[in-house]
C-alpha cells in the first residue's frame, strides 16, 4: 500500500502542538491593510487554536 501524502497547502497553515491540539493564523492579515483599523490588524496578528469539530480533517490532511 502506497504512502499517505500530506495535503501541501494544510502543511503551511496549520502546526500542531505537543498536546495534539492544531495551531492557526488569522486571515485577512496579508495586504488591503491600509483601510483596516490598528485595533483589527492588532487582533488578526494573535495565534488561535482549531476548533475539536475541525480538528479531526486537518488532522487527516496533516498525515496524522
């Protein structure tokens, strides 16, 4: 049976943590800036966690 192959763009999204638990970035922090508030820019810029319900499909996306 072949090896499963991680999905390319799940691997530079998402890290997981020693706990199992999957790290992401907030969208909308990449360009249009100017018109976004310092208080919205500052909030994006924060690391948030995946929520269980999705964890189980990045995981399978991730190899794991």
């Amino acid at each position: 049976m072949p090896k499963m192959k991680t999905n390319s763009g799940a691997k530079k999204r998402f890290t997981l943590t020693g706990t199992g638990k999957i790290k992401r970035k907030h969208a909308y922090k990449s360009h249009i800036l100017t018109k976004k508030t310092k208080k919205q820019k500052r909030n994006l810029t924060h690391v948030s966690m995946m929520d269980q319900c999705d964890a189980k499909r990045i995981k399978t996306l991730l190899g794991f």
